[in-house]
C-alpha cells in the first residue's frame, strides 16, 4: 500500500467538478466505502477516490472478523493504510463496525458466559477506538439491532446473552475510549415510514432518554431505481430523526438497476438526483457515503449500482450526485445573505 498511503496523489488541473468540491460548498461530506485490496491494487481506484471524495469508511477492514480474529490478535494493517490514505488526500474516516452479528469471528460466538461475552465486546471496543482517536471521527458503533418486520430487536447472539443493555454498553464504551468521536446507530430499511422506522427512531428516543451517547444515525440506503421509498418519504424519516437531536447520515448508498443500458442508466441518476435533493433538503444530512467506488467492485456488482463505471468513468448517476450537491450549494449560499442581520449557515456539531 506503500504507493497510495503517505503520498498524495497530485491534484487534478482545471476546475474542480469532482463530488467532494460541490460536497464541501453544499456542507455535506461525501464518502466511500473502500476496500484495501482494490485500493492498494489499482491505481486508478486510488485516484478516483482521492479525487472525488472527501470522507472513507473501510468496507471490511475493521469488522471483528477482520481486524480481531483470534483473542488478543489483532490485525490493523489494512486499517492503518486506509486511516493514512485519508490523511494524506484530507478525508475524514468513519469506521465501520464495532457490534454487528455478521462478520463475527468464531470464538466471539464460542463466549457462552455472558460475563465472558460483555468483557470481550467491551475490550474489542476501547482497543479499536482509542487506537484510532482522533484520526476516525465517527464510529458505526451498533449496528443492525432492530428486526425486519420492525418488531423488536433483533435476535442475535448479544441480545440474547447480554440482554437489550448490550446497546449502551456499547455506545459508553465507545465514548470513554475517544469521547470527541461522532457516535452512530446503523440500520437498513428504516428509510421509508414504517414498522421498522418506527422501531428505529423508539429505539434510538429511549437510548437517549436513558443518556446514551448516540450522536447520530446512518440509514444505509440499499436502494433500487423505480422500486424504492419515495424520496419525500425518506426526508420525513430523516425530519424526525433530526428531531430527537441526532445527526442523520446516508451511509451505504447505493441504486441498483435491472439493465445498465442508456434507459437503466438515466434511471438511476433520476433516483440519485431525486433522493439527495429530498434528502439535503432538511437541512439534516451532513454526510452521505456511498457504499463502493466503482461497480467494479461493489457487492451487488449486478446491479452496477454506484457512481463510476467499472473503468471509472463516471455514470449518469454521477452527474445526477453533482447535480443535488450543487443545488444544495446554491441554496445554503442564498441563504447565507443576511436577512435582517440573520445569518443562517450550518451549525457546527459533532
Ligand atoms: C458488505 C460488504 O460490502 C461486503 O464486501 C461483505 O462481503 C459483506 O458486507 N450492510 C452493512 C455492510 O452494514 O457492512 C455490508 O457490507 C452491506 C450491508
């Protein structure tokens, strides 16, 4: 990884239309998900993401099963590449994930003693957070935890042996490991109103009635052109997320489509246009992360869900990104001219 890590890539020339400029004029970080292998294989997947984002998550490199596969071995070095690869192109690293029931390594699911169990999550947590404070300013810390029907928390080998208590202990360990660190709830089809929207936001009110440190949540957004939530469905979702005080975050973006042909392909830049002009709309959503960089590698490859084409050529839906961003941009700049002395920029938080 040597070739991509401490050294930056050199700037492009000309104006600057990549997603992270029309990102930063419109207050919204945009992100990636990476994975090492590519990154450390192919140039042009280097230059791409340096290019045009402004935010990582690694993909892979920090789930349990990756980064702490037997007790007391840990394996940081793609993590540590990926963590200087941001430092050295000015991106912000989000880590993903501390507590999900996939991508768990063998001997976690051996721990049948719930003392036993609470002791290794609480040691996984601190070692990988404090590690990387300072440097990855925000942390998925649980994610997952509500059911697909949206009946309850889902049952997964922490509930059942910890208990629902499992969820603060998670958030209060990540916190005392780096207090200043962007703390994050993740789940996927709590988009849209629904059973399970409704499961997520009780969820994440009763966490913070109880003085949990949640910061924010990430609605993944695994989405399909034509099919999905309805982008003014998901901007109320984010409204009333916001209004508990949280951050709201898209965090694994990405549009399948059925046929990447010229129609498919301008379907899915409608979708993406549509979504994120619902979506920056609140006011809410400061950072949008798209889950892959090219369809190249993404994990619904089928699907060619993402922004750049498996050359790296950018897609329609590229433009389609730029386009929200902008529109963004223009707003939040008209509504930054003082009105009767009022100056209505974004605040700053965690
Ligand atoms: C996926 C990765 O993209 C794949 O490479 C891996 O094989 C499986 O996990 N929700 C999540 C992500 O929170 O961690 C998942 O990532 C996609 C679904």
């Amino acid at each position: 990884m040597t070739a991509t890590g401490a050294r930056p890539l050199r700037p492009a020339e000309g104006p600057d239309d990549s997603l992270r400029a029309a990102g930063q004029a419109a207050g919204c970080r945009i992100g990636a998900a990476v994975d090492h292998a590519a990154l450390a294989g192919d140039p042009r997947y280097a230059a791409t993401l340096a290019r045009e984002f402004d935010a990582l998550t690694p993909e892979n490199a920090v789930k349990w099963a990756e980064v702490h596969p037997a007790p007391g071995a840990w394996r940081f070095g793609p993590a540590d590449d990926l963590v200087a690869f941001a430092e050295a192109h000015a991106m912000r690293v989000k880590g993903h994930v501390l507590v999900w029931h996939e991508q768990l390594p063998a001997w976690v699911g051996a721990l049948a003693a719930p003392g036993a169990l609470r002791r290794a999550l609480e040691d996984h947590i601190r070692t990988l957070v404090s590690r990387y404070a300072g440097r990855v300013t925000a942390w998925d810390v649980v994610n997952e935890a509500v059911d697909d029907a949206g009946s309850g928390l889902r049952s997964t080998l922490f509930l059942e042996r910890l208990g629902p208590g499992y969820l603060a202990a998670a958030f209060h360990a990540a916190r005392a490991a780096d207090p200043r660190a962007r703390l994050l709830y993740n789940d996927y089809g709590a988009e849209a109103p629904g059973a399970k929207a409704d499961r997520v936001h009780a969820l994440l009110g009763a966490l913070l009635d109880a003085d949990v440190p949640v910061d924010g949540v990430g609605l993944q957004c695994h989405l399909a052109a034509g099919a999905g939530p309805r982008p003014a469905a998901v901007a109320r979702t984010v409204r009333r997320l916001a209004a508990l005080g949280l951050r709201v975050e898209l965090s694994e973006l990405d549009v399948g489509v059925r046929a990447g042909d010229r129609e498919g392909l301008r379907a899915q830049a409608a979708a993406y246009r549509a979504l994120l002009d619902a979506c920056l709309s609140t006011g809410c959503v400061d950072a949008i992360t798209v889950w892959g960089v090219s369809d190249g590698h993404s994990w619904r490859r089928r699907e060619a869900p993402l922004l750049f084409d498996p050359e790296y050529a950018r897609k329609p839906a590229h433009g389609g990104v730029l386009a929200a961003l902008r529109g963004r941009a223009r707003h939040a700049a008209a509504s930054l001219v003082p009105r009767g002395g009022e100056s209505r920029g974004m605040q700053g938080s965690r």
